[in-house]
C-alpha cells in the first residue's frame, strides 16, 4: 500500500491520464476563481464608495428638495438603508460562496498529486506545509484562515463602508424624527448601538458562511471561551478530524471489530451515553462530590466531553478551564457526530498508556502485537486502562466493575477469570503494578 492509499483510503484511479485532466481542470479553476476573486474584491470597493457618496448625499439638502414631507424623507431613507443591507449581505454570501470553490479545488489539487505520486513530506525548511505549494495533506488549507487574512478583505471592505453608510443614514433619518429634538443622547446611544449590530451580524454571518464541514455555532463558542480562558485549542478542526477518522478507518483495514467495545465501554464510561446531549448532570455531581471527599473520586465527564477533550484540547494540565470548555466542546461534538461515530472516534484516539493512543497502539504496546484473539477479557482489560496513563492497578475499582458487569450482564462470569490472567501477566512483564500489593491479592483471590 502507498502514503497516499493510507491517506485516502476510500480514493482510487483506473487511468492515469483520467487524474491528470483533473488535476490540470483544478488548477485551471484556482487560477480562474482567484482572479475573479481579486476583481470582484476591487468592484464590491468601487460600489461601496458609490452607496458611501449617496449617503452622504442624502444628509444634506438634496433629499429635502426631492421629498419635502418628513414621512417621506423617512421612507426614503429606509429604503436606501434596506438596500445597502441586503447588497451587504448578498455580497458577503457571493464571496464565501467563491472562497469554497477556491479552498475545494485547492484541496483537490492536493489529493492529485499525491495520486500521482508527488510527495513534499512533512519538513518546511525550504517550502511552508500549510499552503497549496507543498502541503500534503488537503486539510491543510483551511476555508477559514482567520479574520486578517487576505480571505476576509472583502467582509472588511463590505462592513466597514456599509457601517459607514448606515451612521450617515440611520444620523439622518432619526433627526428625520420626534425623538432627537426630545432626547438627542438617547438618539446618539441608539445609533451608535444600531452601527455596532450591523458589524457584528456582518461578522457572525460571513464566519457561519465559511463554515468547514464540522465547524458549527457550539464551535464557535467554545474556541471564543477557550480564548477567554487562555486555553489552548488546536485551531485546524477539520485536519484532527480528517485524521481521527481516518485512524478508524486504519483500524477497520487491519479488521480490528471496535463494535466489540461498545458495550463495555458505555458501562464502565458512561451509563447514560445514549440518553444524554453531551453533558451529564448526574456524572458532574458525583465528580463534586468526590472532590469533596463524599464520594470516590470520578473524573465527571462524559465519552462525549472526553473525546472533544482528545480530538481538541491542548493543555491538559488546566484542569478547571479545560472543563468548562468541555461544556460547548461536548455539545458541539453530539451535534456532528453519530452516537456509534463518537464512540469509534474514542477507540481509536484515547490515550491507554504513555504513548499509546487508540486500540492498535494499545494493542502494541500490552500484547506486543494486533494479532490476537481478542476476547472479552481483553475488551475488559482495554476499557478499564483508559486514560489511566500512571500505570497503575487500581485492585478495588477493578473488582467493583468486574461485579457490576456481571449483575448487569455486560460480561459473561466467566470473563473475570481471563481478566485477572492478563492483569497478572502484565505485572509479570513490568507494564503495570499494583498501587496496593494487598489489595491486589485480595482481587486474585476473589476471582480465583
């Protein structure tokens, strides 16, 4: 298998000269959209002076002249108002309409040529690997850049004339009114609220029109709270994503049933996980009350929040901040992905130990190879080491779920006996050790 059928696995070509022509139409169509981009750009500046020269217009004695009734000035005044704001946002919609079609056809140029064999590799020392002139990876070129990028020139150019033109209108037609000759401050505040409205609709519609694949309103806030909070998010969503799933997708090509661990794994997890949107009461209440020594500790979070945590969080150690992120995260999370893509999302990138993230490296790193039968007590064992990095046996917990498992008929009875068979041999080979020797023998002898 190739880097690129490992990237792409669900890709494939018959003919070479087929992806050539593609990759010659993708670049053709770059060209082309960039250019009209640029011009379109320059055109939407021209067109705004002109409403701008209107506006300004309109504040003197032209529009007495013409309409020399108050109810009319009024009427004509929100009608120019009306139509500088629908041409603000139908331009606005044009531009990230051809914002996509450039960032698409970028992305398809990247998959070409690694189809066709072109690799730049992993290293900038002579060429950035975020931009079209040697990523590798589609991904890697974002539809949203950030708000001083050359991609949002024509929001500025669009907002800042339109908010222009809305103080001369809306200074215009509230003087038109009864109001300001009664409470010119209030006026004043009104107009200076009303312009502030206006940029920041223009701000939260052009971001909701480049919206990548995954990005959503739940996103969005999240990553403004995280800022707030000083907590760091890996800002290219789609990428961590592409590459989780595609981790899935490695899994299943190495037929690796992650169906197995559904079970066991909301059981010990997450009893709610079906029912709940993203967040569990109930867990966080136990979380408290184990922080404050009621209870046996407990993490609080959901496989949901869990996951948001490992696909995007960056600084683990903020315990605090990073939990109320997790709020929106998990939310935003239920709101793209399926109950069964979470949960395969989770197997596949959960840290089991020190650098051993998802099944396979799980795999790897206890039973020194994927080639093995995977029974429920591995299912068991696996589920149980998640997140718990220290190495650690915690005996009494272990005994406690392995109990409950079989109350609730999650495992079968005999499954604990093979259970213990593989805590004992990773305490033989040195991956694990008991926090409590005695303890340990006692879970032993209780399963013994």
């Amino acid at each position: 298998m190739t880097s690129w059928d490992r990237d792409f696995p669900t890709y494939s070509y018959e003919d070479r000269d087929v992806v050539l022509a593609e990759y010659r139409s993708a670049v053709q169509t770059v060209d082309s959209e960039e250019k009209l981009f640029a011009n379109a750009t320059n055109l939407a500046a021209v067109v705004a002076a002109g409403f701008g020269s209107v506006a300004v217009g309109s504040s003197g004695t032209s529009l007495d002249n013409v309409f020399p009734f108050t109810n009319g000035r009024i009427a004509a005044l929100t009608a120019i108002v009306v139509l500088v704001s629908v041409y603000s946002l139908v331009t606005l919609s044009y531009f990230a309409d051809r914002r996509k079609s450039i960032t698409y056809a970028k992305r398809k140029i990247i998959v070409l040529r690694r189809m066709l064999g072109l690799s730049y590799g992993s290293s900038q020392l002579a060429l950035p690997n975020n931009r079209l002139e040697a990523a590798d990876m589609p991904h890697k070129i974002r539809l949203f850049p950030g708000w001083f990028s050359y991609v949002t020139y024509p929001f500025w150019i669009i907002s800042v004339f339109s908010s222009v033109i809305l103080w001369f209108l809306g200074g215009r037609l509230i003087t038109a009114t009864t109001l300001y000759a009664s409470l010119p401050d209030v006026s004043l505040g009104i107009l200076i609220a009303t312009v502030g409205t206006w940029l920041l609709v223009t701000a939260l519609f052009y971001r909701y029109l480049l919206y990548d694949t995954h990005e959503n309103l739940y996103l969005s806030f999240a990553r403004s709270l995280s800022s707030l909070l000083r907590l760091g998010l890996i800002k290219n969503v789609e990428f961590a994503i592409y590459e989780a799933h595609r981790a899935v997708q490695e899994h299943q090509r190495k037929n690796i049933d992650l169906d197995q661990f559904y079970d066991v794994l909301i059981f010990i997890e997450d009893r709610k996980f079906r029912t709940h949107s993203g967040v569990s009461l109930k867990a966080l209440a136990r979380a408290f009350l184990g922080y404050l020594g009621l209870k046996r500790r407990s993490g609080g979070s959901t496989l949901t929040q869990q996951l948001a945590r490992t696909l995007l969080v960056t600084e683990f150690p903020k315990a605090l901040r990073r939990k109320l992120a997790e709020f929106p995260l998990a939310f935003w999370v239920e709101a793209v992905f399926e109950k069964g893509e979470i949960l395969d999302l989770h197997l596949v990138s959960v840290r089991f130990a020190h650098n051993a993230n998802g099944i396979i490296d799980a795999l790897k790193h206890y039973f020194g190879s994927i080639d093995i039968d995977i029974t429920e007590a591995h299912v068991f064992f696996l589920v149980e080491r998640i997140s718990n990095i220290n190495d650690k046996i915690l005996s009494s917990k272990i005994d406690d779920t392995l109990k409950q498992s079989i109350d609730h008929n999650v495992i079968d009875n005999d499954t604990p006996e093979g259970v213990i068979k593989i805590y004992r041999d990773m305490v033989k080979k040195g991956k694990l050790s008991p926090r409590d020797t005695d303890s340990f023998r006692r879970l032993i002898d209780n399963w013994a």
